[in-house]
C-alpha cells in the first residue's frame, strides 16, 4: 500500500511492487491508473509504502488475568522515500514486463502477443515510478510484553485456528520463544 499526503490529507492505493537493490539503494517500482489523483501526488513528494502480514486478533482469554483487553499482532515493514516519474514509453514497458515476469512469468507470452497500440494506449493510462527508500522501518507486535505463559496460550490458540494469517503469527511467535 502507498501513501502519500496532499493538502494534509493522507490517500492510499494497492499496488504490486517491484523491490530491488541497486548500486546499495533499495528501490519500490510500480504504476498508477493515470486516472488515479495520487499518481499526481506522487511528484516531486516523498511516499510512504506498507508492507504488512500476517497479523491477527488477540483475544483476553490467552492472559492470566481477566482485566485485559484484546489486541492485535502484526508483522510489518514501512519504506519512505523520494518519486520518481518513469518516463517514456520504453521505460513504462520494461516496468509491465517485470512487473508480469515476477507475478505471473506464465502471461508474459501472452502480453508479448498483444496487437501493438493496444500495449501503447495501455502505457498512455499508466504513470510508473520508483521511490528511492531513504528510511525502512520494521515493525512486529507479537505479544513481547506478554509473560511467557501467555505467549504460550496465545502459539496454541492461534496455532488450532483455520486463519493461514493466525497460523503464521503463531509461527513467527513460536520461533522467538526458541
């Protein structure tokens, strides 16, 4: 998820993300809909780019005692950084084509095939970028504060649930008690 902030009030879209280091920066790319407003907000403005999972509901009956509250676990990351407008069609082609080869390298073929201007128009309605990350935070709330009894209800608890975010956050909880 990207945010960005304009006349004091924060938007953000969903988007897939191309993560890379180069040259000792790590680098977001992706694309905007250029009917999407935030692809203007993006210019010359820093974002900031939420990566989150697992994360899960945390009930008061894994505490010892009654006066608790529920709670909510979570693994995140949160990048900052500067835009940068990928101009060109051939820049905005390089980027779909990455973008395809990491999330479904099996449609490549296919894009390739499309009739040519429908892949022109298509990157006329596209605003691609990169953020050039200056700050990378990681974030985890996983019960730290909790005594080890009650990290232990909550692994187990979680660790029976259907939920695949639940079953992970019990996962990743288990391995900081070792």
């Amino acid at each position: 998820m990207i945010v960005t902030v304009k006349d004091g009030v924060p938007t953000a879209t969903h988007l897939p993300f191309i993560i890379k280091e180069v040259d000792g920066l790590l680098i977001l790319s992706s694309h905007f809909a250029k009917a999407n407003p935030q692809a203007n907000d993006i210019i010359n403005n820093r974002a900031l780019v939420i990566f989150t999972e697992p994360h899960a509901y945390i009930s008061p009956k894994n505490y010892e005692k009654e006066t608790n509250v529920p709670t909510w676990n979570y693994l995140a990351v949160h990048a900052y950084g500067s835009c940068i407008l990928l101009d060109g069609e051939e820049n905005k082609a390089a980027l779909l084509k990455e973008t395809i080869s990491h999330y479904e390298a099996d449609y490549l073929k296919q894009y390739e095939s499309l009739p040519d201007d429908y892949r022109q128009k298509m990157m006329k309605g596209i605003v691609a970028f990169q953020i050039i990350v200056d700050d990378l935070q990681a974030k985890k709330k996983l019960s730290q504060d909790r005594s080890e009894k009650e990290q232990e209800n909550i692994i187990e608890d979680l660790g029976k649930s259907a939920n695949n975010n639940e079953k992970e956050i019990a996962d990743y909880m288990k391995s900081l008690t070792k």
